[in-house]
C-alpha cells in the first residue's frame, strides 16, 4: 500500500477558552451547552453600548515574571502551546525541523493601550522596555518559538479572524513541502478591552442582549444581533504521518487539506452571495483529494452577525450543492463567543474532537432557524456523526477565507 | 543609605522584576551570567532604583555595572552626591 508522501497528522491538543482551562473541559462543557459569555465588569464598561464579553474560564497559570514580560494573548498563547506539546507527547525532535505557527488578528492590544496610558501619565522613562516585543503581532509565536525552540520558521499570520486557521493552513504547507517535521501551529487573541469593544460596537457589529449574556451569541438564529467578543487560545500539534509514526506517537486525525481564498469586495461587509468564502471551501477539499459527498460534519465560522451567517449558508451550498444536505453543521461560537484570531485553532481543536468522538455538540440559543440559512444546523442535542470528512470555516475583516479538511 | 540597605532594596527590586531569589542577589553576582537578568529586564531594574533610591542612572553608566555590588556602589555614591 502506497502513502502519500508528507501526509499531515494532528498528534497534539491545547486550547484555554472562556467554556474551560484546557480542551477537556472546554469540550465537556460544548456537550454540556455551557456558555463562556458574561456580564464584563470592568469599571470602563457602562460607558459602553456592549457590557457583555466572552473572558477566558480559566486565568493563564503562569509565574509573575512571565506575566511581566508577556503580553496577555502571549501568555494564552504559551499555555495552549504547552498544553498540546504535552498531549502530543513531548516529542523529542530536531530543533532545526520544529515550527511555530501562531496567528493573532489583534496581538498585543492591552500591553499598546495600557503603555500608551503610562507614556501620557508617567513620562518615557516608565515605559515598559518590554513594550515593543509585547505588541507586536508575531508576539504570540515569538513566545511559542522561544518555548520551544523551534528554529525551523516561526510566522505569524494576521487575517483578523482568519488569522487561527490560516496558521494551520501555513503549517501545512510547511510540513507537505519538508521545511519541518512538527509545527506548533493556532491562534491566539486578548482584546477584551474598552477601545476594540468600542470599535466593534461601532461598526454594529456586536449583540447588545446586555441583559442575557448567555443567550447573545444566536448563530444562524432569527433573533441574532451581532457577536460576542471573546478571548481565547487554541494550538494544535501538526506532524508528518512518517515522523509520528517513527516516534510512535497518538494520532488523532488527519489535516487533510486548506484552502484559502480573499474576497476583494469590502473590508469588513461579507460577500453577500459568499462566492470568496466557496472559493476556499472548494479548494479545501480539492488539497485534500475529496467530494462534497465525503463531508459530514463543518464547524461554521458562523458568529451570529445577521449578514455574515446567511453568506456562509449560501457559501456552503455552492460548495458542496446537494451533498450539503446530510452535513451536520454547528457554530460553537454560540458558546464560547468569538475569539477572532483564536477562532479557527480553537474551532479546529474542536473539529478533531468531533471527528474522534463523532459527536457534535449543538448550537446554542437556535430557537428559530432564519427562514434564509438553508443548512442542517444542529441545535438542542448534539449530534451523533458517521465517520467521515470535517471542514472548518474561518473568515475575517480583509475579507480572508479559510477552511480546513479534517479526516479521520 | 548603607549598603546593606542598599543590596535589600535591589535585591527585592530584583525579586520583582526578574524573579530573582533574594538569598541569590549578593554583591559578587553578575546581573547577566548568574542572575539571568537580560538587558530588557536589567532597565527596568534601573528604572526602579532610581524611583527607589532617587538617584539619576544614565543609560551610558548602566552598561558598567556588572555586579550587583556595582549597582550598590554606584548607588550609593549617587546618593551622596545628590
């Protein structure tokens, strides 16, 4: 039996969310329905249209020095990274042929915003000498780099809320070419802060169901009036199914495929008849070498914006046509808010465990399905699934599209 | 200020900024090699004695101190010239 060469395994998982510390508690609270979404309470809220969020469950367990010297969507980014390396093992592997892949869409925004008050209160001579290292946007995997020592790439993808996937995306194609043997590849993201809040309010693009936290994030739902800003990291483990099985290493599934398409329409506004975002879905599956009818399950990007669900409906049925039909589809965002360029690794993460488990767990708050959203939309229960392919949706303002092919 | 006031006061700035152990922070010690102290770190450490001791450390005098006891003498004497 011939492989084909550089085939691509998962063999690790990590990810902090606002539904849990870790991925095992995140995932049994998704099965459980739990939602990461709550009433903020930082004193700059009420000046805010928004006063709801998606926090992390769990505060990062890092020591005091690392915290002084890492920005928060670093540290959430190392604790993800130190949970998947864990799970995959702790591989021993030639630092030369290790990759970090951490995409942010926002980086180091609280460290740039809290500096920028120390320049202004306390004069130059207070500014962090950290500062530069902790807002860049590679600051993520820089700090997973460090870690970890890879020497064989560290990239930072930045494609707003595309930015998680595209990651994994990048670390494929690293892997498939034979620039490394493993990458550290996800997403990572901390802006829950007064200025992006204030900017998403303004752009209408955030619920304002201030009095129901819990049931603001409504993908593919009637009633749906925006997203929930949430913060969040998710990393996976990527690594040739020839160095996995050389080490013997646990492998959860098979990163089949990616595609990657932009829709050059409008910078934040979807296309509205999702012709970008079928573009990366179609490619998706042609780098993985499958058919719309092999697709069973796709965790949709989906963030309950009342335009953005209805392009990715119409994205997806011109994809996959008539195979869509027996597709379960489900949005987790309806539980953990949207991580933006933490989304498609967590979303990812939780692909494979679908895959594992063949369970999807149900969207939350789908009380009416918009009469628009032409799609098998699991909601109430989650869902039993035959084995099989799952994609991954991730889009962002730049008008990015990505999606990723998961299989068993 | 003694010196000894001195070596506690940086050993707690130390403490703070770089996890250094206290019981480590003695005068023979070099900032760089035995405190693992890189040069980010080491300005802010500046940047707290001074606010500490009210002494000025211009960044061009930083690079000579090596040791902690550098950084004790040479707050000490910046003091008393204040």
């Amino acid at each position: 039996m011939t492989e084909t060469p550089r085939q691509v395994v998962v063999t690790g998982l990590g990810a902090t969310t606002p539904v849990g510390g870790d991925v095992a508690s995140t995932w049994e609270g998704l099965l459980a329905g739990r939602s990461g979404v709550r009433r903020l309470t930082e004193d700059w809220v009420e000046q805010l249209p928004v006063h709801i969020g998606a926090p992390l469950a769990v505060e990062p367990p890092l020591g005091r020095v690392e915290a002084r010297t890492l920005d928060r969507v670093q540290q959430l980014a190392l604790v993800a990274a130190r949970e998947a390396w864990a799970d995959a093992g702790t591989p021993d592997v030639d630092p030369e042929r290790l990759a970090a892949v951490i995409g942010s869409g926002i980086g180091g925004v609280l460290t740039l915003l809290g500096q920028y008050d120390v320049l202004r209160e306390r004069g130059p001579r207070r500014v962090s000498p950290h500062v530069v290292p902790m807002l860049m946007p590679n600051g993520p995997a820089a700090t997973v780099g460090l870690a970890f020592t890879a020497r064989a790439g560290v990239h930072a993808p930045v494609s707003a809320c595309a930015s998680g996937a595209e990651a994994i995306s990048h670390a494929l194609d690293m892997l498939r070419a034979g620039r490394a043997d493993i990458a550290i590849a996800g997403g990572s993201e901390a802006a829950i802060h007064a200025l992006p809040l204030a900017g998403f309010a303004q752009m209408q693009a955030l619920s304002r169901r201030n009095d129901a936290p819990a049931t603001a994030s409504r993908p593919f739902d009637k009633g749906r009036d925006g997203f929930v800003l949430g913060e969040g990291a998710g990393v996976l483990v990527l690594e040739t199914a020839e160095h996995a099985r050389a080490r013997g290493a646990r492998v959860y599934a098979t990163l089949a495929g990616s595609g990657i398409s932009a829709d050059a329409y409008h910078v934040a506004a979807p296309e509205p008849g999702g012709a970008g975002a079928a573009r990366a879905v179609r490619a998706a599956l042609r780098s993985a070498g499958l058919v719309p009818t092999d697709v069973v399950h796709i965790n949709a990007h989906a963030t309950s914006t009342p335009a953005g669900d209805v392009a990715e409906a119409r994205a997806l049925r011109a994809a996959l046509g008539a195979a869509l039909d027996t597709v379960t589809v489900t949005s987790t965002k309806s539980m953990t808010g949207h991580l933006l360029g933490a989304a498609g690794a967590v979303e990812a993460v939780f692909c494979v465990l679908a895959l594992r488990e063949r369970t999807v767990p149900a969207t939350r708050n789908l009380d009416a399905l918009d009469d628009e959203i032409d799609l098998d939309v699991v909601s109430i229960d989650n869902r039993a699934i035959p084995t099989g392919a799952v994609l991954s949706n991730s889009f962002g303002f730049g008008g990015h599209d990505v999606c990723l092919a998961f299989t068993p | 200020m003694s010196q000894s006031d001195i070596l506690a006061g940086l050993a707690a700035i130390l403490e703070e900024v770089a996890g250094v152990d206290p019981a480590d922070a003695t005068a023979d010690k070099t900032f760089i090699d035995d405190l693992d102290v890189d040069s980010l770190s080491m300005v802010e450490v500046v940047v707290a004695a001074e606010e500490k001791f009210g002494v000025k450390i211009p960044d061009e005098d930083v690079k000579s101190l090596k040791t902690v006891g550098d950084a004790v003498s040479y707050i000490q004497r910046a003091g008393v010239a204040a």
